[in-house]
C-alpha cells in the first residue's frame, strides 16, 4: 500500500523484504507505478540491515529524503506457553530492525535533510501498542509499544539535524497479520462494530497518512504517534 502511493506521488523506492520470490514479485507489480527497486534482507540481523542501507545508499548517491520503517513480525501463544522465540523473533524485528537500519541510513538521511524540508523517518507502529489488546500477542503489543518511545526518542535526538521522525499506529487494515479475523464475515463485522467509525481501514488511509509525513505538510511535525485506527484509541 505504502510503497504503491510514494511511487504514485512521484517518489522513487526501493522495497525490502525476507523472502527472495516475494520481493521480485512486488516489484514487478510496483514498477508500473514508477521507478521501483528491490533489495531482499533479514532486518531481524545487524548483517541485513546494514546490506539494505548499503543498497539503499548506492541507488540513491548518498542521500535518502524518506525512509519507511515498515518491516513487521508478531507471535501469538497462550500465557504460560509463549515461547522465548516469539520475544526474540518479534523484538529482534519490530525493534532492533527499525533502530538499526535508521542508525545504519542516518548518514544518507542527513545529507538529504534542509531546516525547512526535513528528511523524514516513519515508522509503521500499532494500536497494540497503545492499549492492551484482546489477543495472546504479548511480544506483538509490547515490540510496537516500544516502536512508539523509540520514535519519540530518535526525534527529539535527531530534530536538531533537521531530521523527523514519526509513527503511525494503524487500527484495523486489510494484510496478512489481519486475514485470519477479516477472512471471517463472522469475526470481520465483530471488528467492525468495535471501531467507530464503523469500517476496515482502506489503503488510502495509511497512504494519505504517510504521504502527509513524508511532504511539505509534515514538515514541522516530529516525536507524533499518529492512531490511524477510526476512532478506536480516541473514542474509546
């Protein structure tokens, strides 16, 4: 969705993902769209995070206006079951992954940044970690909790390079993580009914959302945690 929408608006971008085949697919999907790359990396490893940020950095000459920190795992496992796997796989990810490949890209970052058009940083977060949710995802919940504090911690460390960073927390969305409930007409019109404004999240929303961060609109917006959830943490 996101990558789709910074291609539309004229961006070029270069895609990540663990899987080699999932990679070469998306591109070649996505290069309809515009100027699209793809580099297959592990962000779960210090190795293949700093192989995508090397990448990422011959593509671009050195300088990066925007990087989406959207790479993602989550566990689910009763209580007194959950495995110390599903912390580390999750956490290694969803954490370590973001931090590493900002610090690793900081230098590219940085030379692409002005005062008055900041280079942007976007994490891709979750309501999950903004309230507790209802399912057994105890590594899930607090890996994006942490996503939020490090966003707001890099920001006000980086704000003065001219350098923002922002999170989004969705809500509800159509993807891989949620197909098991959306799937569902069943449990699908459970979740809709428990957000106010009463829908699954399109991709124009998270778009729109990310293209605010990323342009001259978002320029003066830094350490935001933005619930991109229908009402679900606001209104509740």
């Amino acid at each position: 969705m996101i990558a789709r929408g910074l291609l539309q608006a004229g961006a070029r971008v270069v895609i990540s993902s663990r899987k080699v085949d999932a990679c070469e697919a998306a591109v070649t999907e996505l290069s309809e769209h515009g100027d699209c790359a793809a580099v297959p990396a592990d962000l779960s490893t210090r190795d293949g995070a700093e192989a995508l940020a090397a990448a990422v950095s011959e593509r671009f000459r050195g300088r990066l206006h925007v990087l989406v920190n959207n790479a993602g795992a989550n566990w689910g496992a009763e209580l007194e079951e959950f495995p110390d796997s599903g912390w580390d796989r999750v956490i290694d990810t969803n954490v370590k992954g973001i931090f590493r490949l900002t610090v690793a890209l900081l230098g590219e970052l940085r030379a692409a940044a002005t005062p008055g058009d900041p280079a942007r940083v976007i994490n891709i977060g979750s309501i999950d970690g903004l309230r507790a949710p209802s399912m057994e995802n105890y590594s899930y919940s607090a890996s994006k909790a942490a996503v939020h504090m490090l966003t707001r911690h890099l920001a006000k460390r980086l704000a003065s390079e001219a350098v923002t960073v922002n999170a989004i927390a969705p809500g509800p969305f159509e993807s891989k993580m949620m197909a098991f409930l959306l799937d569902n007409p069943d449990t699908r019109a459970v979740v809709e009914q428990q957000v106010p404004l009463g829908r699954i999240g399109a991709p124009e929303d998270v778009v729109g959302t990310t293209l605010y961060l990323a342009s001259r609109a978002g320029a003066y917006l830094t350490g935001t945690v933005i619930p991109l959830d229908g009402g679900i943490t606001g209104c509740g």
